[in-house]
C-alpha cells in the first residue's frame, strides 16, 4: 500500500483535500499532513512517503526548495505541486524538478484523484520494469553513474577488452555481468553549431542533445543509456537481441533524432551505428565508430552504419594550383574561389573526397594563398590572427562545409584588404594618422607596417612614392615640428618636450634638435620666443 504526504500551510486546504478525495479507491493507505517545510522534513525522515501533494507558495521556504531536498534524499517519492498563481516561472521550475503535474488551486477532486492515478500509475510501472530484467534493471536504470564509469573504463582500455578482464572487473564493482549480453553503441557527434555559443550555452544545448536521445532513440528501450564521451559527442548504448533488429529500427530513429536536433537545437549531428557486440568489444567497436567519423568530411546531418562502411581507396586528384597561383597574382581572387569550391563540391558528388585529400587540399591551398598575399607585401599572420580568422582556421578540416567556409572567409578579407592597398592614398593616410597619434611612443617601421598589415619594406616602397620620403624621416620630421612649436608656444620643460616627441633620452633629442636646426632646445626657445614676443 502507499502513503501519501500533504504539504500546504492553510489548514483548511490540508482537511479540504483530506476529506475530499477517495483515497481507499486510488489504494492510499495512509493520508500524513504537514504545514511547514520543517514539519514534512520530519515526515519523510520517520515514514517511507511515494507521493507527495505540496503548496509552491508556503512561509520561510517554499514548495519548490523541499522538492530540491526530496529530490535529493528521497529520489523515488513522487510530487505534484498545488499553487493558487499561474506563473510560468513556477511551472518552469516544478517540470526542472520532476513533478507530476502543476495544479491550480482551487483543485477539482476529481481532477485530482486522476493526477494522483498518474501517479501511481508510474510508481507501479516502476516497480515492474525494476523486477523485469535482473541484469538491465542495474545494468541501465537504477545505477547509471556505476555503469557510465564502467563503459567509460572499457572504453579508454582501463578495463583490458578480454572477457575474463571484463567480468572480473565486474564482479569487483559488485555489478552482476552476463557475458550473452548483447548491445549496440551509437556515436552522436555534433558537427558544427549554427549559432555562437558561449562556453555554458554550449553546455546547455548538450544536456538538451543528451535528453532528446534518450527519447528519440533509446525510447521505450527502458535499459538503454547515453554517455557523454566528450565536447559535442554522446555515446548511446543500446541492448539488442538480433542484428535484425536494430537494423530495422535505429537507423529510421536516428534520421529523427537528426532531423529534431537540426530543427531545435541549431547544429548539423550525424549518427554512427556500430554492430552488435558484448561488453569486451566496446573498446573496439568505438574506436572503429571514432575512425568513421574522422573519415566523414563530406556528408552532414546523415546516418551511418558500420557494418556497411566501406574504406574506398583514396583518389587524391589535387587541382593544379599553379594555375590558380597565376590568377590569384592577377587579382582573380573570385574566380579562384569559385573554381575550388566547385572541386569540392564535385568530389563530394562523386563520394571520392576522404579527410586525407581535404587535408591536402586546405595545406595546398593555404601556401597558395599566403604566398600570393606576400607578393602584394601583406603580412598574412597579422591579416588572420583576429579570434574569428582563429576559429575559421582550427575548424578548416574537419568537414568540406567547414572548409568551403574558410576559404570564403579568407579570400574574402583579403580582397578587401587588398582593395585598401590598392589605394596607396588611403594607406598612407592611415600610417599618417597613425603617427600622430603614436608620436610620443618608440614608434618603428614594424610597428607601423604592422598597424595597417603590410611588409615594412612594401609599406616603405608605397610610402615614400606617395610623400617623397621614408616613414623613418616623416616621423622624425613630424616630432621636429612639434618639439619647435612647444618650445616657442608653452613654457613646459625641454626634458618634458622630449618625452613627448618620442625621445627618453635627453641628450639624445638635443643631439638630433641641434643636428637639423644648428641649436639646442634652449637656444631655439630663446630665439624664436624673443622673436614672437617682439611681433
């Protein structure tokens, strides 16, 4: 029989729903009361309670923080919350903590013996798949934490993939093992976000992968488990009688898997289907399905099955960049664009592109590009060292939409780079305005050159066409000009003057003042002062 516990802090809502409901007809045997969150504490530590009906909104701590507490000591009770407000946040947060159901108050009895059956209901279905299976009831549901760490140690090899290994690292662990145990790994691997996520988000959105496996694969599979193996993949396990069987049914309950997470989840995933093996095989088997994965370059969103994955011979065709070197030097930046994506557009077509060839391919590509980048004297390093040129370049191989993507990115900041340097004007206008802002800096020419991404000697070519001098006696010339106008202008320290044109040194400044005026800082004041004075 079952007992059933009501927390409420109004008294007459407690004899209320005591009087009111037929507990004799839904099997309570015994109906306990409390009024304050200490009280059912103390309920719960003297009687075994299944399901407990309890108020959101009570006085010194709420519904919501003993169901956290529950949830914690007393996992297999049951609860559905009462609550007189129909606040979105509150039913939110009963479906986090695992209620029943969210009921508003005034409660119809009826309405509540049948929520109350609900329960019951799942308690009794419960306790039958408990007594099911000896070996999947402790194998997949009531120890998951237990057998998650031992998958996890078959499948990093800290258990050896011998089944005499196996069973006596099970017997050690006090984990009843049937060596006929037959099951069947999946690999979720998510391929690419389509929104930025933030390092929490991301985590969230696999909690969110992780529960819609469990739904949409392991469904009605009550012994079947999921396993985070590590960033962005999952590791369903699935116990399985016949080859035939999941063979019928996992690849159609992938494509759904596929098809729920592209639509809410904002990623492209594919699913990798391993054979059905015992327990000494996992190692194995996710090493093969880890190798397919690495294999797909070309194909998102699509299901895969090992046991029909065939490594074809590579074809690695590579396209005659040199060519497309000459038209990169012409300024065809476009067209080559065009023409080596749809290389890997037909590749993928003819199913001849594997990792190693896209490998090849972005290592050929990329030289090209950098080479042809250091012809028109700009720096590629500095060009591509911002975070989302980073990203672009870290994710380049792992799939051809990845890497059709990068080379988008970069062709396109180049050619609007080189667009800039194209107008020598615009450049030097930028190293000008650099300068003066800069002036009381140690400035060089590879600070400056590195400001606008450019070779020094390139940037020093295009410089001294457009002004007639090199960047080394512009700035000096622009520090002599405004060291003259302070020491006529203000009455500020020689040595304060010199710190603000560029120069630590003093004696320094005074050397090179007196080099290009034929007087000290001092004699200039006094000169050219007099002489503003007398004006």
């Amino acid at each position: 029989m079952l007992q059933l516990l009501i927390v409420d802090d109004e008294i007459h809502a407690v004899e209320g729903i005591r009087s009111g409901v037929n507990w004799d007809k839904l099997g309570i045997s015994s109906v306990l009361t409390a009024y304050t969150v200490k009280q059912a504490k103390e309920v719960f530590e003297s009687e075994r309670i299944d399901i407990m009906l309890c108020d959101i909104e009570m006085p010194q701590a709420s519904g919501l923080e003993l169901t956290e507490w529950v949830n914690e000591y007393y996992p297999q009770t049951l609860t559905i919350f009462l609550t007189c407000h129909a606040d979105f946040k509150y039913a939110k947060q009963a479906l986090q903590l695992g209620s029943i159901d969210y009921m508003l108050k005034p409660i119809p009895f009826a309405e509540l013996e049948s929520t109350i059956q609900k329960a019951i209901d799942k308690i009794q279905k419960d306790s039958e798949l408990a007594q099911f299976s000896q070996y999947g009831q402790f194998w997949f549901q009531h120890q998951p934490m237990l057998i998650e760490r031992f998958w996890m140690d078959l499948i990093h090899q800290a258990i050896p993939p011998v089944a005499e290994a196996v069973r006596n690292a099970a017997a050690e662990r006090n984990i009843p093992y049937d060596e006929a145990m037959t099951v069947v790994p999946i690999l979720l691997s998510v391929q690419r976000w389509h929104k930025k996520l933030t390092l929490r988000e991301e985590k969230i959105m696999e909690y969110a992968l992780k529960n819609a496996a469990e739904e949409l694969i392991i469904g009605n599979k009550q012994h079947g488990q999921i396993i985070a193996l590590d960033s962005g993949r999952l590791l369903a396990i699935l116990p399985a009688d016949s080859q035939a069987e999941f063979e019928l049914l996992l690849k159609n309950k992938c494509e759904h898997y596929i098809e729920a997470c592209v639509q809410y989840f904002y990623c492209d995933l594919s699913c990798y289907i391993g054979s059905l093996i015992h327990g000494q095989d996992m190692y194995a088997m996710v090493n093969q399905l880890r190798e397919v994965e690495k294999r797909n370059v070309a194909y998102n969103n699509k299901v895969f099955q090992v046991a029909n994955y065939q490594v074809e011979s590579s074809h690695h065709e590579l396209p005659n960049m040199e060519l497309w070197a000459v038209m990169l030097k012409e300024g065809e930046f476009v067209k080559v664009l065009q023409e080596a994506t749809t290389y890997l557009e037909h590749k993928v077509k003819q199913d001849r592109l594997d990792a190693n060839l896209l490998q090849l391919f972005y290592q050929d590509f990329q030289q090209m590009m950098y080479v042809a980048l250091q012809n028109k004297g700009i720096q590629a390093h500095q060009l591509f060292s911002d975070s989302v040129s980073l990203t672009f370049t870290e994710t380049a191989t792992r799939s051809v939409t990845n890497l059709i993507a990068w080379m988008n990115h970069t062709i396109g900041r180049a050619v609007e780079f080189l667009s800039t340097i194209e107008q020598s004007e615009s450049v030097v206008h930028r190293v000008i305005s650099y300068i003066k802002r800069h002036i009381a800096e140690d400035l060089s020419r590879e600070d400056i050159a590195n400001h606008v991404f450019l070779n020094p000697d390139y940037l020093t070519r295009i410089f001294k066409k457009e002004t007639g001098l090199a960047i080394s006696d512009y700035l000096f010339q622009e520090r002599l000009k405004l060291a003259q106008e302070l020491l006529v202008k203000t009455e500020m320290p020689i040595s304060t003057i010199a710190s603000h044109v560029g120069y630590a040194n003093f004696s320094h400044f005074s050397r090179m003042f007196k080099k290009h005026t034929d007087m000290n800082p001092n004699e200039y004041r006094q000169r050219y002062q007099q002489r503003d004075s007398g004006e």
